[in-house]
C-alpha cells in the first residue's frame, strides 16, 4: 500500500503502546511514509521504530520534549536537512490532568498548558516554516479530543488545552490554505490507550462512562490511525480548518 508513498512524517508522544501515536506511525509506515517517532520516553520510541523497520518500514526514533521549543527547534532541524521539510505532523503527545475545579493548582494548569497547548503552537509554527522555506504543501494533524467540543466533569484544563488546539488549528489553516498547507483537528472519544489505565482504577465509574457511549464500547487506537491517514493522504486534499471527530457517537448527543 502506498497512499503516503514518499511523504516524509513526524509523530510525537509515539512511544506509548497501546497508544495512538505507535499506532498512528505504525499505520503511515506502512503505506510507505518516513516516519519520525518522537517523545520524550526515548526508549520506548526507539522500540516503536525498531518494530516498525523489523516490519519493512522505515522510522526513526527521536528523543523530543515537546513542551520544549528548543526541542522542537531541533526535531525540525534534523527532519529538514535529512529530507527538506517534513509533509506530515501529528501533534499527538499529550498527557490529562484531571481534578475538580477547586483542586486543580497552578502547577497543574500550568503542565497541563505546557504539555497539551504549547507544545502544538511550537510544533505547527515550526513545521509551517520549514514548509513554507522549501515551498512544500503540507498536512499538520493536531490530536485534540471529545473534551474539545464538550465540557466533562474533571477536564478544566485538559478542555481548555484541547479547545485551544481547535480554534488554533482553524486559525492556522486559513492563514497557510492558499501555499496547500492543510491544518485539521482529530477529537478521539475513549480509545483503548495506557492513558485509560487510571481511568480503569475507577471501574464503576468507568463502565458507566462506556456505557453512555452510543457503540457501547472503547475506540482502538487504529481507528484514530485511520482517520489521521486519510487527512495526511493527499485523498483529503480539499479538507482544511476542519475537525473530524471519532467517538463512536459520544457527541451526537
Ligand atoms: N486515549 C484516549 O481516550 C484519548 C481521547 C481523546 C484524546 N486523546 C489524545 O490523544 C493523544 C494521545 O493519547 P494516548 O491515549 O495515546 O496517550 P498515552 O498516554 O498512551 O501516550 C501519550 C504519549 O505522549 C508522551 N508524552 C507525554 N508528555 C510528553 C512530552 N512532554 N513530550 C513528549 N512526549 C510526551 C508519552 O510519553 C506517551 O508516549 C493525547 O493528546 C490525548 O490527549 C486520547
């Protein structure tokens, strides 16, 4: 398969498994995409990519903090003089912290800021840049969530970094549509992932939340996958400021 034959991808937080960004990389390797695996768990990426090249796919694993703009500096550095620009980003790394209102601390807010916000508008500065200097089209995937659309008990700051990524991304995408360079929105509902294991401490709680999802069931990270390759295949070529939202009907309530 080659949908994404010759296109170069960066995927950041792609070291979690089972997580979205393994998946997501694993899914563009295999039609045909350079795949840089980035996150800041630099052996669990470097596993990633072995796997993925052990499978025939080609990805390197690249230690990156993305709530660091210097690291981002760098990751986009080393992609351009390997291959000229990269022609595909997903920023999915992103971490939830979740609390009441009245017990989320600065500190918290502040992560939360860092990780799951900064990190995209560096990461998408960075990456139109270097596409705009070799004069690439380009897709930039920005992983926001179901908490970006509705509100949900416990998601104060992990909302507010998640509707930041949405109406930033459609900004971007106007500003960058005329040079080809597509900016979309992913808004996963509960996908199986590590980041679920605390949420499965809470069983009650937790079967009743995927009980009120109208498939009745998780999401798998290659449903994500999925979706991300059709807005990173020039079959959504025409697809721009938009957000594609997979949930297994969560939010059409
Ligand atoms: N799983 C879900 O149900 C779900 C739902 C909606 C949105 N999302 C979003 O999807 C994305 C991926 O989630 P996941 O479920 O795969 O989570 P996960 O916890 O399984 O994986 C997250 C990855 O991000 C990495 N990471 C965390 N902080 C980082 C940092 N500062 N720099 C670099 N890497 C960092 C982690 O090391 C890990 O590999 C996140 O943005 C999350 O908010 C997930």
């Amino acid at each position: 398969m080659s949908r994404l034959a010759h296109k170069i991808a960066i995927v950041t937080g792609a070291a979690s498994e089972p997580g979205l960004g393994s998946s997501i990389a694993r899914r563009f390797a295999e039609e045909g995409a350079v795949v840089y695996c980035t996150d800041m768990d630099e052996a669990g990426a470097a596993k990633v990519a072995e796997s993925i090249n052990s499978d025939g796919g080609t990805a390197i694993a690249l230690k990156h903090d993305v709530a660091d703009a210097k690291d981002w500096e760098k990751v986009i550095a080393k992609v351009t003089n390997d291959h000229g620009a990269p022609d595909i980003l997903v920023n999915n790394a992103g971490i939830a912290v979740l609390h009441l209102i009245e017990d989320l601390t600065n500190e918290g807010w502040d992560k939360q800021l860092r990780v799951n916000l900064d990190s995209v508008f560096y990461g998408t500065r960075g990456a139109v840049a270097a596409m705009r200097e070799a004069g690439k089209p380009g897709s930039i995937i920005n992983i926001s969530s179901v908490g970006g659309i509705v509100g949900v008990p416990t998601c104060t700051a992990y909302s507010a970094t998640k509707g930041g990524v949405r109406l930033m991304s459609k900004s971007v995408a106007i500003e960058c549509a005329a040079q080809n360079i597509r900016v979309n929105t992913i808004h996963p509902g509960m996908i199986d992932t590590n980041m679920q294991a605390e949420a499965k401490k809470n069983p009650d709680i937790f079967d009743a939340v995927v009980g009120a999802v109208p498939m009745q069931r998780l999401g798998e990270p290659v449903d994500i996958a999925n979706a991300c390759l059709f807005l990173a295949s020039d079959e959504s070529r025409y697809v721009t400021g938009a957000e594609l939202v997979v949930d297994g009907g969560m939010t059409a309530h």
